[in-house]
C-alpha cells in the first residue's frame, strides 16, 4: 500500500470528548489499533477545554488506514473506561491526519486514482534517458562524440525518450553538480555518462557518482599498480549509482566498448536488477572484452 509523508502535520485532536480517570496509554493504544499503528506511535500530549491532542510518531503513515476512520476511531475510544464522546464529538488535524473525518469510500476512490496518476507519472519518467559525454576532447571538439549516438539510437529504439545531455569537463564537482542538476530538474529514470572511468588524474566520473550515491556499485575493469605510467588510481572501474530514485550508470570511452554494453545495460533495466548485479554484469562483460584485446594483441 502507498505510504504519506505526514509533513510534520502529526497532531490529531479530538474535541468535545470527557475524560475521567482515563488511562491515557490505554487511549494511545486504541487509537493506534484503530489507525494500523504500533502502540509505540501514538501519544496523548494534552487533554483541556474538552479537547484531547495525540501526537502520531511515525511520521509516514498508510493512507488507506486513515481515511473514513472517523466513526470507528470514536465508538472504539466510547467502551474505553472513563471516555465519553457524544453527536459533538469531532476530529481534526491540520495535515493528513484531517482525512480521518472524510467520507471513506470517495476517499478511497480518490487515493486509488491518485496513485494510478502517480504509477504513471513514473512509468514515463522511468522512459526518459540523458546521455552526458565528458572529456576536454570532445569538448574542445579534438575528438568526435561516437557514443551519444550509439547510445540515444539504440535506447530509443527500446522505447526510450533520450536527451542528448552537455559535454562535461573533466572535474568531480562539475560532473557531480551536473548529474544532480539532470536528477532534481530533468524528471529522468536513468542518466548515462561515457569516459572518465580510467586511473589517471583526468578521469572522474566514478567518483561523482560515488559523491551522490556512496553505496554506489564500482567494480574494477582492470587493476594497475599506483605510480604506474600516468595511472594515480589502482584501476579501472565503472559505476551504476542511485540518486533520488534515478538510475546512474558511468561507461567508458571507448566506441566498441559503449556499443558492447549496451546489450547489458538493456537487458539489466529491463529485468530492473539491482545496481550491484547490472554494475557486475556490465563490468564482467567489459573485462572479457579487454582479456580479447589483450590476447590479439600478444597475438601479434
């Protein structure tokens, strides 16, 4: 069931209700059994003028178990001992909670529409797609773009809504702040960069990642030891983070390596695996793609 964030609107009262040597944890405990909560998230915090408040303290709530429970909520707390709500007896908040005292069927109907919009909503959103280049190459235009094309072509022949995203400069913050840019603003389901997973002090899009999503899968291509050649890094690595429920992937910059993933990548999200299975299986088939390279290359 679709849960709501009460936004901070956790206070219900009820007015017009006598107390008389009520046991108030008693109260808190019909309520939450009335509401579908634990005994442990509701509290009374004050009773005057005949106006009893309880604080909620579980601040995302199941709004199926809130609305129309107005009736129920008050006949339930009338066989408690030492409570007695009468016609006068009503129940209000300024925040969800109010749904309580609406009509429950026509409020049920409206949750049940709002969530299909939502359902919707995120089923496009998940469709849409913005590729990002990096590199002072492309950007300089020393070196043509060859992946975004590959990748908005094949994508959209998947049924994707591909953007053609910036050229990005070879710094974290910059590509970090870019991608968080696309995430809050761009409504995407996924954002693919190409270039700068290599080990050397130019490449950083792994690590931007890794700054919007610490727990971000980045499993290594290949290793190399530190100091060797122009490599300040142990090896390389790609990236499948998440960021405010957008899917993150970082590529390489090669063409026939882009061209390569692209069959994992599509299976992955079509099979919607987790981020630590498509980073693996995308990174597993890069490797046997270097392992190739490798052996043409001692062939000769």
């Amino acid at each position: 069931m679709e849960k709501y964030d009460l936004l901070n609107k956790t206070e219900l009262r009820i007015e017009n209700i006598v107390l008389e040597y009520v046991n108030l944890s008693d109260v808190a405990a019909q309520v939450a059994h009335v509401l579908g909560l634990e005994k442990s998230e509701v509290l009374v915090v004050d009773y005057r003028n005949s106006t009893m408040t309880l604080d909620i303290l579980n601040t995302c709530v199941n709004a199926y178990n809130i609305v129309g429970k107005k009736n129920q909520l008050l006949l339930e707390l009338n066989v408690l001992p030492g409570v007695s709500v009468s016609q006068d007896t009503s129940v209000h908040s300024d925040g969800m909670l109010g749904w309580i005292a609406l009509d429950e069927e026509e409020a049920k109907q409206a949750l049940r529409k709002s969530e299909r919009m939502a359902s919707e909503i995120m089923k496009n959103i998940s469709k849409r797609v913005i590729v990002f280049s990096t590199g002072a190459e492309v950007a300089e235009g020393q070196i043509e773009d060859t992946n975004t094309p590959v990748i908005m072509q094949r994508l959209a022949s998947e049924g994707y809504k591909v953007t053609r995203g910036d050229t990005l400069k070879d710094d974290k913050i910059f590509i970090s702040a870019k991608l968080r840019e696309a995430v809050d603003s761009g409504g995407y389901g996924l954002i693919i960069t190409t270039g700068g997973v290599g080990a050397e002090d130019k490449d950083h899009t792994v690590e931007a990642v890794a700054a919007l999503d610490p727990e971000a899968a980045t499993p290594y291509i290949c290793r190399f030891e530190v100091g060797t050649g122009r490599h300040v890094k142990d090896g390389i690595k790609i990236a499948v983070g998440r960021y405010n429920g957008t899917s993150i992937v970082t590529l390489p910059g090669p063409n026939d390596e882009v061209k390569a993933s692209l069959d994992v990548l599509v299976e992955g999200l079509k099979a919607e695996q987790p981020k630590g299975v498509l980073a693996e299986n995308i990174a597993a088939n890069l490797r046997g793609i270097l392992r190739e390279k490798m052996a043409h290359h001692h062939g000769h």
